[in-house]
C-alpha cells in the first residue's frame, strides 16, 4: 500500500491526479484535523494510537502499512506546510518512545516490521537554494528517525510540473 500526504486544494488534486489511486491512502486536508497537543499518549497511554480520536488519530498504523510514503507539500522555509507537518506530527506513534543507536546517531526505535520508501515533492515559485538545503537535511534526518529510505526528493515551482510525472 502507498500512503499519499499533500496539501493541495481539491481543484489542483483532481487536475494532477484524475486517475484512480488503487491500494493508496490518500490523507488531504478536509480542515477537521487537530493540532498534536504532545501529551505522548500515543507513546505510553494508548501506544500507536494517538488519544485524539479524529480521522488522523491512527497515523502510525496508516504509516506501519506501507511500503511507500509520498508527501507533497509547498515548501515554508526548507520544511512542510503546517498541514503536512501536523500529520507528521501526528504520525509519531509509528515508532516507540524509546532510542537505539543508527549511523552513530540516537534514534527512535521502530514499533513496526515494515520498511518503506519516502518519497516528496516540494513546491513553491520562490525557493531558495538555502531553503533547499535545509529540507534536504529535514528529509534525511526524517528517513533517518522514521528508518526508511528516500527514493526521491524533488522541488519544483509550481504543481502543474508534476503533471504526467509518476508518482
């Protein structure tokens, strides 16, 4: 299964991608999504659940059921928009509260067997080369955290460069 996280208005989705999206999981914002409010609960309450039981609160195991995960998302300062950094955010529950040492480096333990690849798209008319640094550096340290691999990251300008690109 593919799990697709974006930000882009309905019109702009349906332009982009009018083709069925078969065993993909598509998470859009429908505006109804609550903020992480970092209580841990999805750590040591309810583990791999979080305790906000919205359409979002059972990201980990979306995320624990994927082979890749694809994030488009405009490009704010080298990171994700808040809509994509919410789901994120609101995804720790994929791994544990407790560290392992990977690359000489301290990092989440994984709660789940799965391994999948990353794949994101940035996109935005102004971004800087500083900017493309910083998110080059946010999405390896993310793969590295999350322990998947990065098939691509790609910046473009604006959306309709996506147009006939495969996902």
């Amino acid at each position: 299964m593919r799990l697709l996280i974006h930000d882009l208005d309905t019109e702009n989705f349906k332009k982009l991608f009018s083709n069925s999206f078969d065993e993909t999981m598509i998470i859009s914002d429908d505006g109804t999504i609550h903020n992480c409010i970092g209580c841990f609960g999805c750590w040591v309450k309810t583990p791999g659940a979080c305790v906000i039981r919205d359409k979002y609160g059972d990201m980990g195991e979306y995320v624990s059921k994927c082979t890749e995960v694809i994030i488009i998302s405009k490009c704010y300062y080298g990171g994700f928009s808040p809509f994509v950094k919410n789901v994120l955010d609101r995804s720790i529950s994929y791994i544990h509260p407790y560290f392992v040492i990977r690359n000489k480096e301290m990092h989440h333990k994984r709660r789940y067997e799965n391994h999948f690849d990353f794949k994101v798209w940035f996109y935005g008319e102004n971004i800087s080369e500083r900017e493309k640094q910083t998110a080059q550096k946010l999405i390896k340290a993310n793969s590295i955290n999350l322990d998947c691999n990065i098939s691509s990251l790609t910046f473009i300008k604006n959306i309709s460069e996506m147009e006939g690109k495969a996902l």
